[in-house]
C-alpha cells in the first residue's frame, strides 16, 4: 500500500502495523527510501472478500508466499518493484479523480477458450470520469515487446468469446465460421459479463503504462505494438454505398489501446494529456484517447449527408430528363410522364410528344366531335310533303 505525495503517512502506518498484528497484511518488501509494500495475507484477504467487496467488483487474487522446497528460503520473484509500479498507477489515477479507492483490483484473470488466463495487472472502473472500465498493463520493459503484442491479441481474443450458456446456433455458427462473431452484438458476449458497456465502440480498452525505462525502449515497444499488434487495435473502413465520401472507421472490432509512462502519470497527473492512443499522433487526456471522434457518429453523419446528396444528383438527373411537351414547351408532370412510360398506360395516352394539359385538351375536342356526331346520328327524319286529300279526288275523277 502507498500513498504518494503524503508527508504525514504515520497514521496510515499505525494502522498497518495494528492490521500486522491481527495477522491480516504482511510487509511483501522494503524499496528505495525504506518504501515499503504491504499486502493482505490470506486470512486478511479472506476478510476483505466479505468486507469490502461491492456487489459484482471480484477482490484481487492473493499474493502467496513461495519458499524454496528444499531450503525453506523465501522465494524472490521481481514481483515486488513491479508490484509498486502498479499500485504506484492506481494511486495517480485515483489522486487525478479516475475511479474510487475499491474501483481498482489487481491480477484478475481473464480465462481464454484455451483455458489459458491472462491476468490483468489492473483492472479500473470509473464511471463516473468517463472511464466505465480499462484494463491497465504495467511494463518496467523487463518483457519483450512482442510479449506486449501477446498479451494485445489475448485480450482480443477475449472479447470475442461467447459465455457457455450463449444460444446454440450461435455456437454452432461461430465454430463453422469464426469471423461469424463479428455479427453479434457485444451485448450477447463473455466480457459484458463481467464488464460494464464502455461507453464507446469496441472491446474493453487496455492501456499499457510504462515504468522504470528510457524513451528509446518506450518507443520501440509502441512501435512493435503498432505494427505486429495492428489487427487488434486498428479499426477498419465501413463498408458502405457512398465509399468515397464516407471516410469514419470501423472500431467496434477493435481493442482500443493508450500508452503512457508512470514517470508521466507522476509528473503531470493521470488526468492530462499524457496518453497516446495507438494509431494517432500526439497526447490527449485519457477520455479524450479513448474517444473515437472518426467513428461511428461520423459515419452516421457522413452517410446521411452522402444520402441525401445522391438523392439530390438522382433528381437532378431525372428532372433533366423530363419531357417537355412539343405543343406548349410546358415540363410534363409527373403523373403525364408516367402515363407515356408504363406500358399498361402508354397504349391509352394520345401522342406522346404532348403534355398533360394539352392531351386533356385533345380529349376534350375529341369528346366534343364525337358527342356533335352522335347527336347528329340520333336527329329524327326531315317529314315528307302530303297530298291535299282534295286535289286527288279531283284527280281520281278526272281519270275515270
């Protein structure tokens, strides 16, 4: 346990000298400047579970005691110095407001379908700075780079496992057809079991917090980390209709990393812009690194703005090619030119070359002059001239 910055710690080492005596912490080592690290025994650890776990937070893994079995030596393991880095880390994120004292846990394990567990040097969750959860790796450069790139691609892995009681077609999918698991929404995998959402595209970020090391070694391991480790953290273009006006990427596939140094954290606090996110030039601010200001509320952005420019081209293009009527020089209507178009209409629509008004005027001539002709048709007889009855006895007389 450390405190850094606190001048006055004699309370704080009263407390764990009376925690010593109930056998429930135990000195782990004695650093530069007689620093010491203290950690729970297993009595203490125990105690702790039930004390003062939060629901659904898991009580960091005990630190056993190793003695040599034929000597009885306790055993060294450079445990200690990365120890203190590590919770060195927790205290400049926790003085800088990033998670409360019981959001950090150490060495959790995060088994993979192999059954092998890669454990996490620090687990944060602060919600309430913007940082639901982040899994931190501390590294004094005492792995090799490409051990980084390893432990990357585990944590990717991760996050792309179902939980055991996942529904079996499903199962049965992702077995036939691995890149299957892209299609299924993070919702239904193993890690929100254990992780909150985070607020963000992608999988649970890592960062990865270097200690104890030169400039030179840093850079060369974010350089291996960029290169050999890009298919984990790089995210990829989205696949869309509009390719060349949608320029967002892709993150929900991706682990977001940051890298920063302790000597940083400690120098400006965790709370400046000391992170850099893989892939990106220059330091942010931890949320800000974390962001993804090209991702998705830019791709939704760009494609609906590509959209409706399309729409805008296609009814530019369809207005040019419009029919303009040959009688009146008027644009045909859309109704008029749909008419002359579908085939179902086209046999019924008059002369083509001509309008809605004017075919109406059409029809109406033709009505008038068929009406006119059929009026004339159904008109009675002109009657004929009749003998005076008179005139044709005289003429019946005259005969005989």
């Amino acid at each position: 346990m450390t405190r850094p910055g606190n001048r006055h710690d004699r309370l704080t080492r009263d407390n764990l000298l009376d925690l010593e005596d109930h056998q429930l912490v135990r000195i782990e080592s004695t650093g530069e400047g007689q620093r010491q690290v203290w950690v729970l025994t297993k009595r203490g650890h125990g105690e702790a579970k039930q004390l003062l776990e939060p629901k659904g937070i898991r009580v960091s893994v005990l630190r056993k005691q190793e003695y040599d079995p034929d000597t009885g030596e306790l055993l060294g393991t450079g445990y200690d110095d990365h120890a203190a880095a590590v919770t060195s880390t927790a205290a400049e994120l926790h003085r800088a407001g990033i998670g409360h004292r019981l959001g950090f846990q150490t060495e959790i394990g995060h088994r993979l379908g192999s059954g092998f567990v890669q454990r996490a040097d620090l687990v944060v969750r602060a919600p309430e700075a913007g940082v639901p959860v982040l899994l931190v790796e501390v590294d004094r450069r005492t792995e090799d780079a490409h051990e980084l790139v390893a432990k990357l691609r585990r944590y990717w892995e991760w996050g792309r496992l179902l939980p055991k009681d996942a529904d079996k077609s499903k199962v049965d999918l992702v077995r036939s057809r691995p890149d299957a698991i892209e299609h299924v929404d993070h919702d239904k995998r193993l890690w929100r079991r254990f992780y909150p959402p985070t607020g963000r595209e992608g999988l649970v970020p890592v960062a990865f917090v270097f200690a104890d090391t030169t400039a030179a070694k840093v850079a060369n391991a974010v350089k291996v980390l960029e290169g050999a480790g890009r298919r984990y953290w790089a995210p990829r273009r989205y696949d869309s209709l509009y390719e060349k006006a949608v320029t967002a990427l892709d993150y929900r596939q991706a682990v977001p990393v940051v890298i920063t140094t302790l000597e940083k954290l400690q120098e400006h606090g965790a709370d400046a812009a000391v992170w850099r996110r893989l892939g990106r030039d220059g330091e942010q601010t931890l949320t800000a690194a974390l962001d993804n200001p090209d991702g998705h509320a830019l791709y939704r952005a760009q494609e609906a703005r590509a959209e409706a420019e399309d729409e805008r081209r296609r009814a530019a293009e369809r207005e040019a090619r419009r029919p303009v009527c040959s009688r009146c020089g008027r644009k045909f209507s859309d109704e008029r030119w749909e008419e002359i178009t579908v085939h179902r209409t086209a046999v019924r629509a008059g002369h083509k070359s001509v309008c809605g008004p004017c075919r109406a005027d059409d029809v109406a001539r033709q009505e008038a002059a068929a009406d006119a002709a059929r009026l004339e048709a159904a008109e009675p007889p002109e009657p004929q001239d009749v003998p005076d009855p008179d005139r044709v006895r005289g003429w019946f007389r005259r005969r005989n």
